[in-house]
C-alpha cells in the first residue's frame, strides 16, 4: 500500500471510529418484563436462537434452532402434468381463464397436500418450529408474592449482541446477562447478585410436543425425533443443559435443576439436530464442554469480537432528534405521532443488520420468513422459504449493507433446488432446465403449491437467480460467478423451453402464470388469478436473461446461448401502460379484483429490477400513478418494498411516509392481517401481522436506498433523502462494481465521500445537482478538481485503492 493510501486509511478510520461512537448506544430498551412473546428481545448466532422474556419471578426463554423441522424429502410432482399443458394453454389464449383454472386445481398442482395451506406441521412439507423452552423460576429467599421489585430494566445491545435483565428486590441488584455465542456455539446466561447467596433457581426445558427430557450426569438433556409425515421418521433434536455455579447447592431432579443460595450462576445450552452433521449429538457434547472450560469473560469477549467483525462494517448517523432515553416500545408510540427521532431509523437500519447476523451464517441456511425466531410448532406458513417476494427481501440489506459474505447459506439453498426443479420441469412442462415455484423448505421443495391461485407462479427461481446475481454485481468475484453460472444457466433454459407463443402479438410469455397472488376480474365478471405472460414474469426474465448473457460473456462461453438469450429477450411482452396511465399488471388490462392489494408485483422492474427509473419517465410515471392507486398501506413487507419503490423514484419524503408507516406500534399476538395491519412490534420485529422477518429486512434495504443507489451503472449519493435527515453520515454502504462507499451530507447537501475499492474497475459516480465542484485526491497522483457541468467523475481504482470527494 502507497504512503497516501495509508495516510488516507488512517483518516478514513478515525473518522468511521467516531461515526461509530456516535451512534452508540444502539439498543433496545424497557422498563418492564415481556408481555408477549414480540416484546421479548432476540438473540441469535445464525444456529441457535434464544428469546428471553426477562420476567421476575418466572422467565421464559424461548430457544431456537435454525434447522429444525418436521417434514422431510418427499416427491411433490404430480406425474404427468405436462400432458394436460396444451389445453391449459388452449383456454387461456382463448380467455377462458376460469376453464383453464379448473383443469389446473385437478392438474397442474403438487400431488399430496403440498404446504397443508401453511399448516404443513404434519405434512411431508413440514414447518419450522421452535425448539424448546427454557422456564425458570426464581427464588428471592422471600415471599414470592411480596417481591417489592423495583428499578427494572432490559435491554439488548445491537453493539454487543447481549441482552440484559435487572432490578432491584430488598436491596439486592439482581443481574441476569444472555447471547447466543457467535464464537462458541451456545446460548450463555450469567444471573448475578449484588449481594452473596441470593442467586436461586428451578429449571425446566419442554416444548409443546415431540420431547423426553432427562438427566444425564449433571446435564439436564432434551431430545426426541419429529415426523416426516410420512413414516414417522423424521428429524432427529437434541437440546443440553449444564449449569456452572459459584457457591450455593446445585440439586438435581429427575428433568430439573434447582439451585439455592449461590453467589452467582452460568447456565450454557448447547443442542443441534441431524439435519446436516449424523453426529450431532457428539458435536453437542463437545461445544458444551469446551464452553464449560473457558471463563465467562473470554466467551463473552471472543462472543462480542466475533460479532462485530460483521456489525462494524457498516455504520449510520443522523443528526437530530433522540428518544434513546424513552423505552423502546414508548418510543415507536411517539415516533408514529411525529416522526422526530431521528435515532429510531437508525436503530431500526442497524437492527435490521443485526437480525441477518443473527439468523444466518455460512454452511447453514438463510433466514425463514421469522429469521430463526419460532415460538410454536406450527409457525406460520409453516416459517418456511417464501419465493415471490419473502426470501428475496430477507437478502436485500445484505449487499449493500456490507453483510456480502452472509450469502453463502443462502446460494446453497438456492443450489440444492436444481436438481429436484428439472425434475419439476420436466413433469410440469417437459422443459430443460430447473424451476421452483412458490414455496420451498428445507427439503428441496420445488412443485407448485396445493392450490393453482398462488402455487402455480414459476418465476419464483428466476427471482433467486437475480438475487444471486445482485451478489456478484456488488463482489465482481469471478470465482463466485463460475458456481453461480450453472443455476443461471439452468433457470434461463428452464424459461426458453417453456415460453410460448401468445396469439394477440405473438409474443413469447409464461403461461400459465400468475401476478404473485393478486386476481383480476374478467370481462365476464368471474375472478380469476391464472394469465398469460404478467409483467411481473416478463420482467424477472428479461433480467435473467440478461445476467445469464453478461455471465456467460464474463466467463468467455456458451456464445450459442447468448445469441439465443438475446433473440428471445427482443420476443417477450415489453411493459405496457394503460388507459389510465398505471403501468399494466397483466398482459391484458384487467382491473385487479383489490386495488390495495398488498403484492405490488409489476413494479419489480423499478425494484429490485431497474428496468424502470428516472431515465424512463413514461414508465416511472406510470410506476408512481400505480403506486398512488395501491395506496400506501399493506402488510409489514409490502410497507417495506414501497420504501423501496419511492426511494427508487427519489421521493424521499414519501419513502418516509412509508417508514413512519413500517414503524407504527402493533401489539404482539398472531391474528393474521392480509392487507392493512402493517408495523412494528415492541421488540421492533415486523408485524405482517403475525411477525414475519421480512418487513425488517426490506425497511433496512429502504433505508440504504435512501442514502446510496448504483443499479443505473454509476453512484449517487443522497438520492433520496426526506427533509426529516437534513445533515448525517454514513460509511461502508456497498456499491455495485465492488466498492465501499462512506459520505456525510450537511442541510441535504452532500459534503464529502469517500470510495474504497474492492474490486478493480472505473467506478462512476455522480456529481448531485446542488454542487458546484469537486475536489478529488486519490491513489497516485490523482488529484483533480470537477466541474459540475461534468454531471460524473469518473475514477479508475484497483482493489484497495481509496478516493476521497470533497464537494462545494
Ligand atoms: C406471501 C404473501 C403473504 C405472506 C406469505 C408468507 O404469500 O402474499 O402475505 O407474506 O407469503
């Protein structure tokens, strides 16, 4: 590294080392005891999960792994469907939608009982579920009913990845410290007294169903095996317990622990299942052990180190307002009323990383629609992976919010669905290539779903395929593309065997499809879901082929197939506007039976695609005047994409709306709202409602959107800023090309950026409207003053390289 770079290394850092302290501290706070489950906070180390509701007396701590499931691998396809696709086709081309959908509903959907309609548990399908219980009832030394609590306080640290409960009882400071080690392996609890002796406890694990419980030796052991839904012979768990003391009498019961009169107590629990490693239950053994040996204070550092090496990577700064000294929960009671805090934003955008570091980590798998957070055995939509809008927007932060190398679990899920998704085409459409459809779980699913309404969508896996690609576009890793090419290859020949010919333009379309779950009224005035070609498919296509080709052209092979992706691309339907101005949903101008619908499907092109945006004014308008008549409310995820949306269009103000939205308080309990509950539960989870993930991620991704954008071949800053973030910094938000971006603005005007490569390239950026020159100092010699009328400064770096931008 040159003398400059090192110089400006050194800057760099002592600038992002006080950005960090700025935002300091980043938690979530209260002052009383969990009332439901989505006000107890989360901790997760990408495998276990843990939930501690911080209650007094009793406390409940819900544990989770992120492999367990029931269900198991199961032939979904119902033979010989493809035999009965010509006449599907027929009467769709002949507007028979509702014909069509009746052939569909006895063939075209999965043979067996598919997802169970979201209550798989017992199915092949299975669900996610929670592992276990970990209740605890305290001991005081004095009459239960009579506890005189006072001073309560709990938290979860976002710097820490620590939880903490404490209060105060008779003079005694009762502490109680948890996480889940992002070094070793285990969920760790210190309980600790101000005073000696005044530790006590009983403890007891279970779960709703499927668990024997007993002691072995000094550990408290919990195990059992779920159902496939098949045989009975599923899933194999296992959850150890051992407490380490310091003084006071450790009793053994025969599935319980009880400890009186200690100085102080850790408790450590170790569990995993079969899912990947047949030799689990040693594995547990083992990370227990080696746990038990080390002291608190080293697990609990290696914990904190390990955790940042993730979480510092990005940091984010907003001047103004801050309620961090409000509780949590009574903070996003006062933000919906005036939006002022200019701290919850924050916390929200960093929270957002914090649950992708918690609920995923390489050789595992990727977040479900609750992340690795489940407190029943059926978890809703059976917790399970979601392709037409859920898993993608669970990975929308983790590029741009330098959280890139989370993304393996989630390549290997995608990976794993190729060879059972040519199975589906082949059964399905007798086509090359693989397709998945619109759900899938840990087993590989790739068949359509039980019912034809939503489960017959199959550009599901393409959507994966852009994912994957929006990958390499931020890393520019060439060695990751090699094991991405095949997958896109494999969805782009799924696409080009089975397109057909429709009769009105002769384009070439998805049929049958869907626009993901939303239903039009025909001219007859039936309802129906099942089309011809929606914008939604045309879109995701035209994007994968295009990847596949630029792929292909990267890795210098298959020149056939770019010729023949680049031909077939000229043939599908291009976006249409219609009469009144809103960009088409569907192929023909249906009125779609809900205008509010929650799914926004045919903006994907304005995101996470990029085929519509300001350089395409008609098409933009259009995108706004469909949005205006959706409306801005929706489900927790729908409220997050719309951030997306109007940060795209660089409405900044409106994008905020939506984020004040995404932030409105929600009481915890599961009452599933399809269309308008939206927000924001005390633990600051998304409420679908009930909670799904999902919504968190999309918020986060918004928020970045907000700050950095580069789909359009160049960096702009700020595009999208609300009048709310006059002056604040960022720094490390990834761009497209590979580079890290850091910047700070002061009364909507950006000041000044840095840019740190991490690729070699010529990387653009754009000079935004409000300044009238740049001052760049970079690698070498460079050092340059632009002008304005210049619009892009454009600089040429090697991995590693930095530039620093001032702008007047
Ligand atoms: C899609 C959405 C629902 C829900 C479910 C898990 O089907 O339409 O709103 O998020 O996934």
């Amino acid at each position: 590294m040159g003398m400059y770079c090192k110089v400006v290394s050194f800057i760099i850092f002592l600038c992002l080392s006080s950005e960090i302290l700025s935002q300091r501290p980043l938690r979530l706070w209260y002052n009383s005891p969990a009332s439901d489950w989505e006000s107890s906070v989360p901790l997760g180390n990408g495998h276990l999960g843990a939930m501690p509701d911080g209650g007094v007396l009793n406390e409940n701590i819900v544990l989770n792994d992120i492999t367990l499931w029931s269900g198991g691998i199961q032939d979904a396809d119902k033979p010989d469907a493809y035999k009965t696709l010509p006449e599907i086709r027929q009467l769709l081309f002949e507007g028979k939608n509702i014909e069509a959908q009746q052939l569909m509903s006895r063939s075209f959907v999965c043979r067996g009982k598919g997802s169970g309609e979201g209550n798989g548990v017992r199915e092949p399908y299975g669900s996610y579920q929670v592992l276990g219980n970990l209740h605890l009832h305290y001991d005081y030394g004095t009459d239960s009913t009579d506890l005189h609590m006072q001073k309560y306080y709990r938290e979860l640290s976002l710097d820490s990845a620590v939880a903490k409960t404490q209060f105060v009882i008779n003079r005694t400071i009762y502490s109680r410290e948890y996480f889940t080690g992002f070094e070793n392996d285990m969920f760790i609890m210190k309980l600790s007294a101000s005073q000696l002796h005044k530790v006590g406890f009983t403890l007891q694990l279970d779960r709703p169903e499927d668990f024997d419980v007993r002691m072995e030796g000094d550990q408290l052991c919990m195990s059992r095996r779920l159902t496939n839904g098949t045989n009975g012979n599923g899933m194999q768990y296992m959850v150890r317990l051992i407490v380490k003391p310091d003084g006071g009498k450790l009793i053994k019961g025969t599935n319980s622990l009880q400890l009186k009169n200690a100085n102080s107590a850790l408790i450590y629990i170790s569990a995993g299942t079969d899912y990947i490693y047949p030799d689990f239950k040693a594995v547990i053994v083992k990370i227990l052990a080696d746990g038990f040996n080390k002291p608190y204070t080293q697990l609990k550092s290696d914990h904190i180190k390990k955790y940042r090496q993730l979480f510092d990577r990005s940091t984010l700064s907003l001047t103004g307002e801050t309620k961090d000294n409000v509780p949590t929960d009574e903070r996003l009671a006062a933000f919906a009323k005036d939006g002022k805090d200019n701290y919850l934003p924050v916390l929200y955008f960093q929270y957002g990383r914090y649950l992708l570091i918690s609920s995923t980590r390489p050789n595992l798998l990727p977040p479900n629609l609750q992340g690795l957070w489940a407190n029943t055995i059926e978890t809703p939509w059976n917790g399970d992976y979601h392709l037409n809008i859920n898993i993608q927007m669970n990975h929308w932060p983790l590029d741009v919010t330098n959280l890139g190398t989370l993304n393996e679990s989630f390549f290997t899920l995608v990976k794993g669905l190729v060879k059972p998704g040519e199975e589906t085409a082949k059964i399905y459409y007798n086509a090359n290539g693989w397709v998945a459809h619109v759900i899938t779980n840990v087993w590989g699913y790739t068949s359509p779903g039980e019912d034809y309404s939503w489960g017959s969508y199959n550009t599901g896996s393409a959507w994966l395929c852009q994912m994957l690609w929006n990958h390499y576009e931020f890393t520019r890793d060439t060695a990751y593309l090699r094991t991405l090419y095949p997958i896109l290859k494999g969805s782009s020949e799924f696409y080009l065997s089975m397109l057909a010919k429709e009769p009105t333009h002769g384009w070439l379309v998805t049929v049958p499809s869907s626009s993901p779950e939303n239903a039009f009224v025909m001219s007859d005035g039936n309802s129906a879901n099942v089309c011809t070609g929606p914008t939604i498919d045309n879109q995701i296509i035209r994007f994968l082929f295009a990847s596949t080709i630029a792929s292909s052209r990267q890795l210098k092979t298959d020149d056939s197939l770019q010729i023949v992706l680049e031909k077939t691309i000229t043939k599908l339907p291009p976006n249409q506007i219609g009469k009144d101005g809103r960009l088409m949903e569907w192929m023909q101008e249906y009125k779609e039976s809900d205008i509010h619908h929650r799914h926004v499907s045919h903006l994907w092109g304005l995101y996470p695609g990029n085929e519509i945006a300001l350089s395409t004014p008609e098409l933009a308008k259009a995108a706004k005047a469909s949005l205006n008549m959706r409306g801005d409310d929706g489900t927790g995820w729908s409220l997050a994409w719309k951030i997306n949306f109007w940060a795209r269009l660089h409405e900044g103000n409106r994008a905020f709306e939506l984020l004040k939205k995404l932030l409105r308080p929600v009481k915890g309990g599961t009452v599933v709202n399809m269309s308008n509950g939206g927000g924001t539960y005390n633990n600051l989870f998304c409420a679908h409602p009930p909670f799904q993930i999902d919504g968190n991620f999309g918020g986060t991704a918004g928020i970045a959107e907000m700050l950095v954008q580069s789909q359009d071949g160049y960096i702009e800053l700020i595009p999208a800023l609300p009048d709310n973030w006059q002056s604040g910094s960022f720094s490390d938000l990834c761009v497209r090309g590979g580079a890290e971006i850091s910047a700070a603005w002061e009364n909507m005007k950006v000041t000044k950026m840095n840019i740190k490569a991490i690729n070699n390239g010529v990387f653009k950026i754009k000079i935004p409207s409000n300044i009238l020159y740049a001052d760049v100092e970079g690698p070498g010699k460079l050092k340059t003053i632009v002008q304005s009328a210049e619009q892009y400064i454009s600089l040429q770096l090697r991995n590693g390289d930095i530039a620093e931008i001032k702008f007047k």
